[in-house]
C-alpha cells in the first residue's frame, strides 16, 4: 500500500491524533475517579450509559450513507446531507425524551435524573458533529475531525476534573462532557464551508430514499448501543453504583485502545467504497487483508498487557478503592482481539451495500449480550458483564467472518492470522504475567512489549516493508523535501 494513498494519509492524522485524544480521556478519567471514588463515578457512568443507547435515535444510521454518498461522488449527496440535518431537528428531542424517560421509569433518584439531563446536552450536540464530520470523511480528508476531536477532548477533561476537584458530584461530571461536543459542533461546520461541501436545502423527497439506505445502519447502531451499554444498566439495576464504578474502570482501560481500529476503520470505509464503486475488485481485497493483519498485529498485545498486568495497573493508577475493578479488568481485554479485526470486516461489508449482512450479526451479538448479561451480572457482577462481552464479541467476529471470507478469497486468511494474533497473545501474556511479576512495572511493560514485536515478527505479523513504509511516511511529514535530497 503506498504510504501516498488517502488511506495510509488518513489513517496516520487521525491515528496520531485519536491517541492524544485517548490519552487525555484517559488522564482525566483517571483523576476524576481517584477524586471522586467508585460510587460518583459509578453514578456518573451510568447516567452517561443512558444517553449512549438512546443516541442512536438521533441519527438512525444516516451518517454511514451520507459518507458513502460523497465517497462515491453521487449527484445527490449534498442534499442528502442538507435533509439529513434537517431531521436531526425531529430526531434530537426523541433521544433526550427517551433518556429522561428511561430514567424516570426506573425510578432513578433526582441525582441520577440530572445527571442524564446534563449529559443529554453533549448527546444533542454529538448528533450534530457526528455527520458534519462524516461529511469531511465522505471526501477522505480527516485532519479537520483529527484536531477538533482532539481539541474537545481536551475541553471536555479539563471541564471534568475542574468538576471532580470542586465535588459537584455525577451531575457536574456529566455537564462538563457538553464544553466539548458543543465545539465540535462549531468546528466542523467551519470546516464544511472551508472545503466547500455544501448543505443544499432538504427535499421531503429525498426523507424515503434516506431511510431505505439508512435502516440496515440504523438497525446496526441500535445493536452496538445496546450491546455497548447494556452491561451498565444491568450492573446498576442488580448490584448499584459501586459495581458500575469498579466495571467503568475496567471498561474504560479496555475500550480506550479501540481508538486504533475506529481511526483505521474511519479512513477504510471510504476507501473501500471508492474501490467498490469503481469495480477495483483486486484492490478492495488487497486492502482488505492488509487492514486485517494489521489489526490482528495491533490487537494481540494490547489485549494480553492490558489482562496480563492488571492486578498491578489497577492498583498503581487507580488505588486500593479500585481492587474490586482486578477480576473484570484480567478477562474484558480479550474482546480487543476480535474487535480489532472486526473493523475491517464491518467497513467491507459497509462499503459494499452489504451492510444488512453486518447489521444481522450485530442483532445477533445484541441478543447473545444481552441475554449473558442477564445470566451472569446478577451472580457475578463485573466480572459476568466482561465475560458476556468476551463471548459476544467473539460471536460477531466469528459471523462477519462467514459473510465475507468469498470476498476475502476464503477462509485461509481469516484463520491463519486469527490463529497468529491468539498464538502471539498467549505467549506475550505468559511473559508479562511470570517473568514481568519479578520486575518493576514500567521494565515489565517495556520488556512484554519487546517480547511481543519479535513474537509478531516472528508470526510474520509485522513484517520489514511495514516498517520501512511508516518510516518513510513520517519521514516525509516531518522532513522538508530539500533535506530529504540533501541526506
């Protein structure tokens, strides 16, 4: 793949800057649950989990169909765009009623309740940017989206810990996550005129043939949401605020590593719609399968440090009022395997109109959650809610596997880089758990991490020319052409 590719292009701006976003997230995270403890961030968390379900009304799956259509060049897009916007204006207010219904018929108390009210706020703003930056996707120039997420992150975690450190409580917390979405609304949409990606005005009309191409992703959403958030809930009703405190921990240490997956995924999907649109069958499967052993090649370490380690990552980060987050945090990385390369497969069947095949096994997987949830949280608590998402996620890889491995040239592939990523997993786990215990935790993390490149070397996983590749790219980023010459 040429490193001048938009793929590669995009994928390395937002890449580097979703993992300063993720840092931040993660620092101010991590300072506002040693200052608050596992009850107000438990509270905070669950309000949050409320309005990230009930999101998914407020878009119902427009935005994956406005990005393909400006992907794919389409006369209509821009109007598509501009009705789009303009049923947010309805659907907006049906996610926040929701939420606060939700809340409500639970007989949530009053602090809860303002929690999900202030968090509605950034929900509403989020509906907004979340398709003014597909839009900037749709044209596969990401930088716009890559400065501004960061840049929201960074209000919405200064705003957080300020509320952390002045204890306004969950309701302070979930208020301060609005100071970033609220700019992102305004930066993109500056970016939209600056590009000159126009919204023409809606067209009635054009509402039918929205939905008709929307439903499968809208399905889909409400299945990831679900799915997503519904360990939370479960954990609130059955075990209280404590529980989803220790869980958020766990949580949050797992899924803020997806930031490498969602950044490649957000440069793949439009390049794989492109390659479709233009009958480039050979390209679209080249790209592919480089995107999945790169994924398998990002997933595998992650997920066997992160389980390896969190005895000592739990109590060094987060304290002895946190130990009750160990168990869930030793089982919920193995999700990153499959999630990772579960990406691409999504993004393939996305970009082909096949996006009715990923929206069933995301249903299925909804149901498969849901129903361990219900078996194992009552009993288990975090630790049943990281094993119904262990089994889940695996289900949902193992499905999308089966809908598109024709187009991935069979099942070869899929198994032997799935087999490498488990092998090279397992292995880097052993080293990080037995042979890291007898040193310090910063040695043992760099000495696992060493481990596991050659291991991924060795498994051919990581090979010379992807090096070579990400050299040269970052060298022409940071590199004037007359010093490259001159050397």
């Amino acid at each position: 793949m040429s490193t001048d590719s938009p793929l590669v292009k995009n994928t390395i701006w937002l890449m580097m800057a979703t993992m300063g976003q993720k840092v931040v997230a993660f620092l101010a995270f991590y300072l506002i649950a040693r200052l608050t403890g596992p009850e107000i961030t438990g509270s905070y968390f669950f309000g949050v989990s409320v309005t990230s379900i009930f999101v998914v009304f407020s878009d119902l799956g427009m935005t994956p169909v406005i990005i393909r259509a400006l992907a794919g060049n389409r006369e209509d897009a821009e109007k598509l765009l501009g009705t789009a916007l303009r049923l947010k204006l309805f659907l907006v207010p049906i996610s926040v009623l929701a939420s606060l219904s939700y809340g409500f018929l639970t007989n949530q108390p009053p602090v809860i309740l303002g929690t999900i009210a202030l968090a509605c706020v950034a929900m509403s703003a989020d509906a907004f940017h979340l398709i003014l930056y597909g839009s900037l996707r749709g044209r596969q120039n990401l930088k716009p989206e890559a400065l501004g997420m960061f840049i929201g992150q960074a209000l919405s975690g200064l705003a957080g810990v300020t509320a952390a450190l002045m204890h306004w409580g969950p309701m302070g917390l979930a208020g301060a996550l609005g100071f970033g979405s609220l700019w992102n609304v305004f930066w993109a949409y500056k970016n939209l005129k600056k590009y000159q990606i126009r919204i023409l005005p809606g067209q009635w009309s054009f509402v039918r043939k929205i939905a008709y191409e929307a439903w499968p992703f809208a399905v889909a959403g409400l299945a990831v949401k679900v799915y997503s958030y519904i360990d939370s809930l479960m954990l609130h009703a059955y075990q209280g605020s404590v529980a989803v405190g220790y869980y958020a921990v766990a949580y949050k240490m797992t899924y803020a590593m997806q930031f490498l997956p969602l950044t490649f995924s957000a440069a793949l999907y439009p390049a794989l719609s492109s390659a479709y649109a233009k009958k480039e069958n050979e390209e679209l499967k080249k790209v592919f399968i480089g995107s999945l052993r790169f994924m398998a090649l990002a997933g595998f370490p992650i997920a066997a440090g992160l389980s390896a380690l969190a005895p000592r990552l739990i109590e060094f980060f987060y304290g002895q009022r946190f130990l009750g987050s160990i168990p869930a945090m030793e089982v919920l990385p193995w999700v990153l395997i499959p999630i990772f390369m579960d990406f691409p497969v999504g993004a393939l069947l996305n970009g082909t109109q096949k996006a009715h095949l990923k929206t069933l096994a995301m249903v299925v997987t909804m149901i498969i959650n849901t129903v361990l949830n219900f078996v194992l949280v009552p009993k288990f608590g975090p630790l049943g809610a990281a094993w119904a998402g262990v089994v889940s996620f695996w289900s949902l890889f193992a499905m999308g596997v089966m809908f598109t491995y024709g187009m991935a040239g069979g099942l070869r592939h899929y198994l032997i880089l799935t087999s490498k990523a488990l092998l090279g997993a397992g292995l880097s786990w052993c080293v990080w758990r037995y042979a890291g215990a007898y040193m310090p935790l910063p040695v043992s993390f760099v000495f696992g991490a060493g481990f596991a490149i050659l291991a991924a070397m060795g498994l051919r996983l990581l090979q010379i020319k992807d090096i070579k590749m990400t050299y040269n790219q970052l060298r022409s980023r940071f590199v004037k052409p007359d010093q490259i010459h001159a050397g």
